[in-house]
C-alpha cells in the first residue's frame, strides 16, 4: 500500500511540476494569432453592410403578392400557415449577433478619435438604418441596451418604446449628416462598399432615410413628421441615379456571403436548374404582380419575368403567367407560370438596392400633395419616381438586358399620369400603388408603406390554416427565446405594446 502511495505522490509532483513548466507561456500558447482582441473597423464596417444588407425576407415578397408557392412552408408568406409562425423570427435573431453588435463595435472603435468623424459619422447612419428595418417589423426592441452584452455585461436589455426608439433614430441621422466633413479625407474608402467612402453621397442617404422615417409618422405624429420632412429635404435627398444607396461589388463566383443575397436565395431556393419545372420550394410570381403588369402594359414585365419555353426563357407578355397564392398542391401546368429572369433579377453580381431615388420621389410626391415641399409638384415628382424605377434595371444584367427605353418609360408615363383631379386619397393611391412596382424588390419597405397608406389595395388570402383570420398580418413574432432567457423585459413590452400576435400594431401603425 506504501508502494502504491509513493507512486500517487510522484504522479501527482510530476504533474504539478508539468503545469507549473506549462503556466510559463500559458498565454502565448493560448492566444490566436489570426483574431484581434482590437478589431479593425474598416473590416468590421464592411461585415456590417453585408449583413445588414443580406438579411432578406422571401416571405414578404410572399406578403406584398409579388411571389408565392404552392409549398406550405415556402409559401408562408403568402398563406400566412399557422404551423410557418416561427418563419418570422428570423430578423430578430440575426440583427442583433450580427449587424446590430458588429456597427456598434465600430462606433465604440471610432468615437473617441476625432479625425475619423466620417467613420463615426457613416456608421451611425448605417446603424439607424439597420435598427429601423427590426423596429419596423416587430414594434418595440431592445434598442438602448443592445450590444451592451460584451461591453456592459448586459444580457437581459429591455425593450424601448418604438415612439423613443424613432426620435433617437432621427436624432442620430441629424447628428451624423451634419457632422460629416467632406474636407477630412479619411473615410472606410473601399471598405465602404455603398459609396466607397463618399462623404456627400452618405450624406444623402441620411437625409433619405431621415425622409423615409419621417412619412412614416404621419398617422401619429403628423406636427414631427411635418419638421422631419422638412428638415430632410432641406438637408438634400437622394434624386440622382449615380447616389441611390446599394451594396456594390457582389460577384458570380466566390464565398456565398459575397454575392447578392436576394439572387443567391432565390437562385438556390428554386430556380437553379432553369427550366420552369423543378423549381425545389415550387415558388413563382403570384399573378396579382404579373397580372398588374400585363394589364397596364408595363415595360418592366420583360426585365423582371420569364416562361420557360422549349427549355428556353421567353419574355414576351402574351406567355406570362402568374400562379394563385391560393394553391396548395402542384399545379399540372406548373411549368407555365413566370418566374425571375436570370438575366437580370438573378444575376448574383448584381447590386442590391437599400434606398433609392425612386422611392425618395415617390416620398416627395406625398410630401408636395400635403403642402411640404414646393420645389416641384405631386405629378412632377410621381413621374420622376416611375422613370427612375424604370431606369435602375440597367443596373441589373449584362449588356442590354434591364434596360428599358426613354421611350418605354415615356409612353408608360403618358398613360399613367397622376390623377390631379382626385382626392387625397385617390392621388396617394396612384403613387403607392406605383410605388409597390417601383421599389421591388424591396419588398420591406413595401409592407411598411403598405401598412401605414393601404396601399397598394391588396386582397389577403384566407388560406386554410393561416395564422392571422385571413388577413394581411401588421407585424413579426418575438422569438420565443425571447420569452425563456428575456422574460421580465418580453412580458413588460406585451403588457405595453400589445399581444404578441401577428395583427398587434405598432406605435406608427393606426387604422
């Protein structure tokens, strides 16, 4: 037994002995040589766009009746499945660990150093705008607490009040446009993959986005979204092509978080093998899109649809067809519905718009028929706005594929013109509904101007099982990790805001 204890205490000192040798370059050996416990804030801010930019939601392109499918799953969007609930967590649970934390790194990384106020300045306005696309789907967020768990040990944060979070939002914007110095030369430069470091343009984009937020408050608050409108376009907006606010330089080949996001999705969600057929999540365009199109002969029909012919994509009007949201079973004829153009709408090299000077137009034609800007009128503007949308599909494609002609645009517009005439409400149809087709595929936004305007005047599917009596549902769902590792603050913010169902309105969203 001595024997055997002897031999315990001689293990026992050589191992102590081996941990003590160990400790000498215990952090040497143990730390990366490939990760920063400093990040850079270039690479940092470049994570940020791509996120922030890639977070697509198929399901409102679903919602908004441009796409659906006959698949349960894939087509939630447009049936509203009871069972497809959870799809609309998505956001939340990517915003946050991902843009959300990564800009507000690199405002932490900039904010003391005064020589990188464009830096602080660019990542302030981004951090907005990705702050608006959470507040806008799901209401209150935790706004003020977040990304605080790193820094401030903060990992229950409340949420904030969506009324507070929206003047934080346009304080900010304020703050950031005014403070950007085009004579201080040191930007993201190539990092910035919107406007490679371009302090006039980013400018812009917050004067923009300040707009955008601001006709957003017109059923609450009209006296604030009267000043913020105003102070927006006093400031200057987006009204030229070359200064729409887009993630540039996604490529054909390469890793998948480097390509456009709608396209990479939608290509391998569905359309890969094109030939109209073996579409995997059986998804189309829904014929309320294509049937607009077709019936009010638009140009764009072409630019953005194809049928599979023959093995052959044929774009010609007479052969679109759109396919009902109400199918819940693979038509016979499936292969004759249209579908994106590969040319174009599917190309992963292509940009991917945020904010662009159709929608700006379409937002100032509002603002000029409720007596806030005067620079030009309600028509002038809503024309502007259709011509743009029409312009931007030359970004799209190779050669000649999206480009629609002046002439088109023209001949489109003769027989579109803004009911002048009309009432309020009749005008505001014209140019939301206008809007819808303009600002795809940004199907986002599109249900945000549709909740606030009504408009366009979609009919909702009262499909079996959905999840919202049939109709069109007002906000997403918190996830439900939310309510086991967030439950003080989830069950303060239902108390607040309301149920945690699809047809709670938010602050900004009144009947």
């Amino acid at each position: 037994m001595k024997k055997n204890l002897l031999k315990y205490i001689t293990v026992c000192l050589a191992g102590g002995m081996l941990l003590q040798s160990c400790d000498k370059n215990f952090e040497a050996l143990n730390t990366n040589p490939n990760a920063s416990p400093n990040p850079t804030p270039a690479y940092v801010f470049t994570k940020a766009q791509l996120d922030g930019a890639g977070d697509v939601l198929n399901l409102l392109h679903g919602t908004m009746q441009y796409t659906t499918s006959y698949n349960d799953v894939a087509g939630f969007g447009a049936k509203y499945v009871l069972a497809q609930s959870q799809q609309s967590w998505t956001v939340f649970n990517n915003a946050y660990p991902k843009e959300i934390n990564e800009i507000t790194q690199v405002i932490n990384a900039v904010k003391a150093n005064p020589d990188q106020i464009n830096l602080l300045s660019a990542a302030r306005v981004w951090r907005a705008y990705c702050f608006s696309r959470v507040t806008d789907l799901y209401g209150d967020i935790p706004y003020s607490d977040a990304a605080k768990g790193y820094t401030e040990a903060i990992y229950k944060p409340k949420y904030d009040e969506q009324k507070a979070i929206y003047a934080d939002m346009l304080k900010e914007l304020d703050e950031a446009a005014s403070a950007f110095n085009a004579s201080n030369t040191t930007t993201f430069g190539a990092a910035d993959l919107m406007y490679a470091g371009n302090v006039t343009k980013w400018k812009k984009f917050a004067y923009s986005l300040m707009l955008r937020l601001a006709m957003r408050m017109t059923k609450v608050d009209i006296a604030a979204a009267e000043t913020w409108a105003k102070k927006a376009i006093a400031g200057g907006v987006i009204i030229d092509d070359a200064d729409m606010a887009r993630v540039n330089g996604y490529v054909l080949a390469g890793q998948d978080i480097n390509k456009n996001p709608l396209a990479f999705n939608w290509f391998n969600s569905d359309y890969s093998k094109a030939d109209g057929v073996s579409n995997t999540e059986g998804g189309k365009y829904q014929d309320v899109f294509i049937n607009y199109l077709k019936d009010n002969k638009d140009p764009r029909l072409a630019v953005l649809s194809v049928v599979w012919v023959n093995k052959l994509a044929d774009t010609t009007s007479a052969t679109q067809k759109g396919m009902s949201a109400k199918l819940g079973t693979k038509p016979t004829d499936f292969g004759t519905y249209s579908e994106p153009n590969p040319a174009t709408i599917l190309q992963l090299n292509s940009p991917y718009l945020l904010l662009t000077n159709a929608e700006t137009n379409f937002l100032l034609a509002e603002a000029a028929l409720r007596g806030w800007y005067s620079a030009a009128t309600a028509s002038t503007l809503y024309e502007n706005g259709i011509s743009a949308a029409m312009r931007q599909w030359a970004l799209f494609g190779s050669g000649n594929a999206g480009v629609i002609s002046s002439n088109q645009i023209q001949t489109y517009i003769k027989y579109h013109k803004l009911n002048t005439a009309g009432s309020f409400a009749q005008q505001m149809e014209q140019i939301y509904t206008q809007f819808w087709v303009g600002v795809f595929p940004n199907a986002t936004e599109v249900f945000a101007s549709y909740r606030r305007t009504g408009y366009p005047a979609l009919v909702p599917n009262t499909y079996v099982g959905n999840a919202t009596g049939g109709k069109i549902f007002r906000r997403f769902l918190y996830p439900a990790t939310e309510q086991n590792l967030n439950g003080e603050n989830y069950n303060a913010v239902i108390a607040r805001q309301g149920p945690d169902e699809f047809l709670t309105r938010m602050w900004w969203d009144r009947p």
